[in-house]
C-alpha cells in the first residue's frame, strides 16, 4: 500500500510540474506517428463558433454536413438568427440533437447583437477574447479555444474529450478536473507555436489508438512514456511486453518518459 501511494504520489508530481524535456518527447513521439499537422487560420470566427457547436456529441462528417446544409439555406449568420427555430433545427438535424443546437446557435447570435463581427478579435489581446467568447450562452473553454487557434492562429489549445483523456492518462492533466483547470494546464505547458501540433496530434492519438473504452496499448508509441499503462493494458499484453530487452538510454529510437 505504502509503495502504491508512493508511485501516486511520483506521478502527481510529474502531472504538477511535468518537464518541458518530457513534453517534448511526447510531441516528437506523436509527430513521428502522425506527421506536423499543417492547417492555414482561416479567418472565419463566427463560422468556427457555429462548426464547434455542432460538433457536439457527433462525428466530424455529420458535423460538417449540418454546416453546410445550414449555410445553403441560411447564406448569411443574420438569416440563421432572424429564422424560426423550427427550420434551423430541420437544416442542422444530421449534426444530432438538433433540437439543443438550434436553440443554441441561435441564442449565440442573439447575444452578439449588431453587427455579427468577431474580426476584432484578430488583434485583441487573447484574454480578452476569451472571456467575451466565454459569456455567450453555453459556451465554455473548448469552444473558445477552437475558435481563436482555427479562425486566428491565436494561442489556446482545446482540451476535448479526446484530449483530455490522453493528457490525463500521461499524467499531464489531473484526474476529474474542470474544464478551466485542462485548459490552463495544456496551455501551460504547450510550447508557443506548437497549440495546432500538439492539439491535433493529442486529438488523433485518442481517435486511433488511446480509446475510452480498451485503448490499444500493445500499438501505442507512447506506452514507455505512460503512468496509465499497467491500470490499462490487459494481463496477456504485459506479459507479451515483459521479456522485451531494456530501454537503453541513448537509444532515439523508444525514448523513456
């Protein structure tokens, strides 16, 4: 017992202060794997902000065809907040819970009031933005976050699902912590100029291997590096892994965490 809470107690000291060095080994690690995501700002922070609410609880493909439906039928954001609810809700309904987001989406616009512009935020003090983004009803850090780092290149990481889970089980993040703990947190201890590389990669490291539910440890490039691995991987995987040679120091090849 006393040697469990001990190695607890070494991670919670990793996850509070972890080293820029180990940060880094995770990015090259993912990068290796996943490539350097390239991804232009494109300029369109109303668009980033409706796209965000209705990724919601949805794929990424329904996702995106709710948001085109929306903009065929609806060409301007005026239109989208003047129209009944009811059709909002008919043209977005592939995103799911249509019914939610409508209302939404449209209580969003509402709030922003004359004209619908967030370009100010382009040259505004990041903080700034953020808290306006935050007041506006149901919006929350994430989607603040993807607003600034995809329509301006600005400086926020969003912590999604995906995310949050990987970042927690390397022992970056706590445990159960609220939204506006991960957000600080990731944005922390991401280097400036890496929120988009790092975000992305943490995002497909989550979709493709890292799972809720099984995660595919016995595949994962950052299994050395991992406190989660041994509550996670199954008993046969350990076993597997346990007559492999040591981890030589030097070696670039499968850096230690």
């Amino acid at each position: 017992m006393r040697a469990t809470r001990a190695r607890a107690g070494a991670r919670q000291v990793a996850r509070l202060a972890p080293a820029r060095a180990r940060v880094a080994r995770i990015r090259e690690r993912l990068a290796s794997v996943y490539g350097v995501p390239v991804q232009k700002p494109h300029g369109d922070p109303l668009a980033e902000l409706v796209l965000t609410v209705l990724s919601q609880s949805t794929n990424d493909r329904n996702r995106d065809v709710a948001f085109l439906r929306l903009r065929e039928r609806f060409p301007t954001w005026e239109e989208v907040r003047d129209a009944p609810v009811e059709l909002i809700e008919e043209a977005i309904r592939p995103g799911g819970i249509s019914k939610v987001k409508s209302v939404r989406i449209q209580a969003i616009l509402q709030a922003l009031g004359d004209p619908l512009d967030l370009s100010w935020m382009r040259d505004a003090p990041v903080a700034e933005s953020r808290d306006y983004l935050c007041a506006l009803p149901g919006v929350g850090r994430k989607t603040a976050a993807c607003v600034l780092l995809f329509a301006y290149g600005l400086r926020d990481v969003p912590v999604d699902t995906h995310v949050g889970r990987v970042a927690t089980r390397l022992g970056l993040l706590r445990p159960k912590a609220p939204s506006e703990e991960l957000h600080d947190e990731m944005l922390d201890l991401t280097p400036e100029g890496a929120e988009l590389e790092f975000h992305v990669n943490l995002l497909r490291h989550g979709r493709r291997t890292c799972h809720a539910q099984r995660p595919a440890c016995d595949e994962c490039a950052l299994a050395r590096m991992c406190p989660a691995r041994r509550e996670l991987s199954p008993p046969r995987a350990r076993a597997r892994r346990a007559p492999s040679a040591p981890h030589r120091r030097g070696s670039s090849a499968t850096p230690s965490g």
